[in-house]
C-alpha cells in the first residue's frame, strides 16, 4: 500500500473519532489519545538512505474553556533534535525533555469554541496536532484537580460543599492557615483567614457539613477546628471522661450529629488512655459503645474511632486499632458490631517454647485503614477489605493477604471479590456501585446487586458524565444523587517528587 493511503485512513479515522466526539462532548481537562500517529520521510546521505520520522501519542487534544493544566505529549523523533511551531498565540507549545511536547492553553474569553493545528518537524519528516477548546458552557459537567488543597479535601454529605485548606510560610517562621470552601453548584471558591498558627496548626481536612460547616484537625492541640462560611470558627469539646478535644471525622447531612473520638482518661492498669468513639449531637460529646473484646478476641488495649456516619445520622462506622489490626466496627440501633460478622474468624496458634509453650491470636475479616468515606450515604453498606492471614507451621511466620470486601448492613452478609487480589473497597454507593482501589495505581468499579465488573473508574466515569479523566486515580465519595464526586490521584511533574492531588466533579455551573 502507497504511503500516501495510508496516512488518508488515518485522516479518515480520526475525522470520524472526531465527529463522534464534538457530538457527545467528550472533552476534559485531560486529554485522549486515540492512536500514535507516524509521519515518515527519507533522505539520501553518504552512507545511503535515512529514514526520518516525528511519532506522537496523539494527534487530537481538546481543552475545557478554563481552569486547564499542561498536557505533555510523548514524541519520537529522528533526527532527534525534533521542534515544534503553534498556529496560533492562546496555545503555547515546547518541547520540555527529549521526548516530550508540554501544551498550554489560555482561558477562552471569545463566547465560541476555537482551534489551532501545532506542527511537530524533525528533519524532512513532519506531523500535526489539532487542539480544540470549548467555548464557556454550562451545560457540561467540570472535571477539576484542586492542587492547592494541602492534605486532601473532603465534600458534604449533599455534595453542596467541598472544603480543604492551603497554607504560607511567613518569614518568621510561622505559618498562615487559610481554609477553602468549594460551592459546587457555582464554583465559587470561599476563602477564609488568614489563621495564624499561634491560634492552631491545620493539619487535615476531615468534614463538612451541608451548611459550609468545615472540620479541620489542629496538629499541635489536638481535636478540630470548625470554620463557617462567614469565617468564624470554634472549637471542639473535651468530652465528659476523656482528657483531649474531639476530632470530628464524619458528619449527618444536617450537621446535628458528628462522630470521631477522643482520649479516654487512664485507668488503673494502663500506661495511657484509650481511644474512645465519640458521638456529638447537637453539640453534646458522648462515648459510644465499645465491642466487649478486639478483632483478635482479647481485651482492648489501644481502643476504637468513629470514622463516618450516615446522611441521616442512623449508622456509625469506625475502626479499631489494636495490634494495628484496624478493624471496622458499625454502630446501628444502639449496638455496636463487627462488619463482616458472618467472615469474621478468630484463630490461634500455640508455638513451643523451650520454657513452656504459648498460645497467640489471630483474625481474619474486613479491614480498613482511616478512610472516611467507606460508608454509603444511607449506611446500608460499608466498603474495606478482606483480610487473610496463614501461619507457616515451621517457623511460624505469617503471611496477610487481602481482597476488596463490602458488607451489607441491612442483611449482614458480604460480599468478597477475590478476584482483585492486593485491592480494597474505598467507597460503594446506596445502590450498591462499589469502588476499587488497585495495588499499584488506578481503580475498578463493581456492581454489587448484579455481580458484575463494570470496568476502569476512568471508563464509569467517561459512561456516567461524559468526561475523559486519568486512568492512574480513584474515586473516595459520590453524592447521593450522583451529581458531585471526589477522588484522589497522582502525578509527578517534571523534575519535583510524586504527590497525591484531590480532584472532583461537579454540575454545569448555575
């Protein structure tokens, strides 16, 4: 086939990709590649012919009419010294590292939706690249990473709200806190402070309310500190019976109910307090009720946290920390229990000593680390993993395996997907669309009622909202009706270490 033939299948391709796009509006900040794109030439040296080439990863990119962040492209070129020309002044294109093209574009301010073709040229040998912008809409969905957020962010139970908080080192010294919240049906960002850190040392967000309520916990006294939208703050209690203020970690929907914990006063025996579960209501510090033994069937000697609650305020979940076994418990009904009761198993093994021999515990059951968002918006299921632990009876090692685990709280039963082996459950919806987090990078998504793998988090949420997303991040919470998500992912721009960023998506803009 002539060369020629082959690049207009190529065109043809992508002009009907093309199409088939511009007519679902399936742009984002993050851009697609369809395929890698080849351009040849050759030339005659001394030495004979030379093929010279420019390949890109994509030939089409398209860009949200603001808030955009740098697209890097890989290029392969020979020779190698390869350049690039744009074709218009709002994209700036540059080569940034042997193989990569960075694309930037300003905010579209024109009212329409515009283009320029970049021309990738090494030697002889040339390929374009189309960027498309879309002119300001309201009627898509906005896909925004939130880099400024320092230590993640959290969203309302509604998904009226997002808050986190960013900070400034001063010069002497010190810090200025400045916590910010997110309106996601506008997009306004509220900005409070400063707070200097003589007044407390924000650390992380851990809630917000419906009602802009932010929670942040205060790194050098301990307990949170409560922002409002007016930029009051106050905070939290010292519960009856513990010795430290509360953190709050979870929130109802109306803000009357909060859960977290507290340090218990020592009793006689220990060498400190216990963590203690904590539920506020209306304002009111109470203990919750403790398990009467821990995962492994011993009495507690660290203790337990709430870690989230319900919408409605009528499920608790939290964690134990025991032997750092981290446990999930749930209290519902005035009884607290173990999620996962029907996997849950309490083993031993003796080892033989030459003093006499010994008996130690283990367990195996749903797992968790200190993830807020495990719970559905209704509390009627509870996401975490499914951890196994094997004794090898010649030394007596053990070995921990784990599997994402979702349990039901309505039928007490759950629901062990052992075929994502080294995975967990980090969030699951009322309807049971549970949320997978990969070993390495990535997440999944799994219908629990129907028994089945949906696919990549990128691709539910490419089906749900029309947004194209990375494939290297994953979803902590989704609202109850769908409209607002959060999530985390990673990256490592160019010359600077890994980091964890939080994203979201919100409705078109009011």
């Amino acid at each position: 086939m002539k060369q020629d033939s082959v690049f207009h299948g190529v065109e043809l391709l992508l002009n009907y990709y093309l199409s088939l796009f511009m007519t679902k509006k399936f742009f984002a900040g993050s851009m697609l590649a369809l395929l890698a794109c080849v351009s040849l030439a050759s030339c005659t040296t001394g030495g004979g012919e030379e093929v010279q080439y420019v390949k890109i990863g994509q030939n089409l990119c398209s860009f949200l009419a603001e808030g955009n962040q740098p697209l890097e492209i890989d290029v392969k070129a020979s020779p190698a010294e390869w350049t690039v020309e744009a074709g218009a002044t709002w994209v700036k294109a540059e080569r940034t590292a042997d193989r990569t093209l960075t694309v930037t574009v300003e905010d579209n301010d024109t009212g329409s939706e515009r283009s320029a073709v970049l021309t990738v040229t090494a030697g002889q040998a040339s390929q374009t690249i189309t960027v498309y912008q879309l002119a300001p809409d309201l009627s898509i969905n906005r896909f925004r990473k939130e880099r400024m957020f320092q230590n993640g962010g959290v969203v309302s139970p509604s998904g009226k709200y997002i808050g986190g908080f960013t900070n400034k080192a001063m010069e002497d010294n010190t810090w200025e806190y400045y916590p910010v919240i997110i309106d996601t049906e506008t997009g306004e960002k509220i900005k409070l402070g400063p707070f200097p850190s003589a007044l407390f040392k924000c650390s992380q967000p851990f809630a917000i309310t419906d009602y802009g309520q932010l929670f942040i916990s205060d790194h050098e006294n301990g307990g949170s500190v409560i922002f409002d939208l007016n930029g009051d703050y106050m905070l939290s209690s010292i519960p009856e019976g513990c010795t430290n203020r509360g953190n709050v970690m979870g929130v109802s929907g109306d803000g009357s109910k909060w859960g977290g914990y507290a340090t218990s006063e020592k009793q006689e025996g220990e060498r400190i307090g216990q963590y203690r579960p904590i539920i506020w209501e209306d304002g009111e510090a109470r203990m919750l009720s403790m398990p009467e033994k821990n995962f492994k069937g011993e009495d507690f000697s660290v203790g337990a946290m709430a870690r989230g609650i319900s919408a409605d305020g009528s499920v608790i979940y939290g964690t134990t920390w025991d032997n750092s076994d981290g446990a999930m418990i749930y209290w519902k009904d005035g009884k607290v229990k173990y999620v996962g009761e029907d996997v849950h198993e309490i083993k031993s093994v003796t080892i033989p000593y030459p003093e006499g021999d010994e008996t130690f515990y283990y367990a195996n059951g749903i797992v968790s680390q200190a993830e807020i968002y495990k719970m559905s918006p209704s509390g009627n299921w509870i996401a975490g993993a499914y951890q196994e632990i094997t004794v090898n009876t010649d030394d007596y090692s053990t070995v921990a395996s784990s599997c994402p685990a979702f349990y039901n709280t309505e039928t007490e039963t759950t629901v062990v997907l052992e075929e994502y082996s080294g995975a967990k459950g980090v969030h699951v919806t009322d309807g049971g669309i549970a949320f997978i987090a990969l070993p390495m990078a990535g997440g999944e998504v799994y219908d629990l009622n129907a028994g089945v793998a949906i696919g990549t988090v990128a691709e539910w949420v490419y089906s749900e909202y029309g947004l194209i997303i990375p494939s290297d991040i994953f979803i902590k919470s989704v609202s109850p009706d769908g409209r607002v998500v959060l999530g985390t992912g990673t990256e490592q721009p160019a010359g600077m270490k890994g980091r964890i960023y939080p994203w979201y998506i919100i409705p078109p803009a009011q």
